[in-house]
C-alpha cells in the first residue's frame, strides 16, 4: 500500500487518510516507510510546510528533508479581495522582472477562477501571460469512461457506451469482434 496521510488537502474529493493511519492496527505484521525525502522544495518550504501540517492531528508525525540547498524564506501574503490580490502579484512579478530581466514565473492554482484576475491585471499591466489549464472534469478521459459505463448500464441500446465500455480497460476486443457484438446486439 502507499499513500501520504498528509494529503488530507484532498478531502474535498473524498479522500480519506483513514486507512493509512489504521494500517498498522489491520497488518500488525506490516512494515511502514515513511518517505520523507523530497526532492523538489528547498528546507525553508519543507520547514514551513512541516510547522503548518503539524497541526494536523490525524497524521503520522515525520520529518520532511532535503538534498537540495537553502532557498529564500517563503513569505504569506493576505489581500482582502481577489482584484487586491491580482494587482498585488502583478506589481511582484513587476518588480522581479525589472530586477531579473527574462524571468519566467509561474502561478499554480488548485483552482482554476482563481487565475483569472491574475491574468487579466497582468495583461492590463502589459506582462506576458500564458494560462494552461487542465481539461474541465467532464472533459477527462477517466469522467468519460465512468459515464459511459453508466450509459450502458441504463441504456442496452447505446452502443456508442457499450462500445467504450467493453474496450476501456483493454481487453483484447478489437474492430471485429466489436463489429459482431453490435451486429448481435441489433439483431436482438
């Protein structure tokens, strides 16, 4: 099993640290491995991060560590409205462009309207924007797949559905053994 008890961030998609934090109790017999190495953040994030997940109290307590070198101290910044905050990043990136000419600089967002202002006071500002998004939930692969179970199951006339489900995942079905499954199902 692996999982992270940390990543309760993602509750509102259900998830549930439960079962990683019963491990122990269900497999007494089990050896847990904390991987605590992260190889992506300098030690101020990881000390940062690690203070404000402390406070956590359904977590198995670890020490975050790091190869990598020092970094800056991360900063917390509060604006009271979403435009505040807008011109507030924009006059950073501003500023750090000024600084550091050819700079690129990244915005990640959990969600996606968030980057909106953003984007429009750094247009308005005359800086370079480029917004990548993820597919809206409908449009993933994995949504559709779901759903076109669910066609078929409430529908034996949707072939299309049918078509998805016997393929997703790959079973060995291919362009003629599909051909004489619809040429069966519409003979019924």
């Amino acid at each position: 099993a692996a999982g992270d008890d940390d990543q309760t961030v993602y509750g509102f998609r259900y998830a549930d640290t439960t079962p990683l934090l019963e491990f122990e109790r269900h497999f007494p017999d089990g050896v847990v491995i904390d991987a605590a190495v992260n190889y992506r953040c300098s030690p101020e994030i990881l000390q940062a991060a690690g203070r404000l997940i402390g406070h956590n109290q359904s977590r198995r307590p670890k020490a975050l560590r790091t190869p990598n070198p020092s970094g800056p101290e991360p900063e917390l910044l509060a604006w009271t409205s979403d435009r505040d905050e807008a011109e507030g990043l924009a006059d950073r990136f501003r500023a750090l462009l000024a600084a550091e000419p050819g700079t690129t600089i990244a915005v990640l967002s959990r969600i996606h309207a968030l980057l909106r202002p953003v984007a429009q006071i750094c247009r308005a500002y005359g800086l370079p924007v480029h917004v990548v998004q993820e597919p809206a939930l409908h449009e993933r692969k994995e949504v559709k797949d779901v759903l076109a179970f669910c066609r078929a199951a409430l529908n034996p006339e949707d072939w299309i559905a049918h078509q998805r489900a016997l393929v997703v995942p790959p079973r060995g079905v291919g362009p003629r053994r599909l051909a004489a499954l619809e040429a069966a199902a519409r003979s019924v």
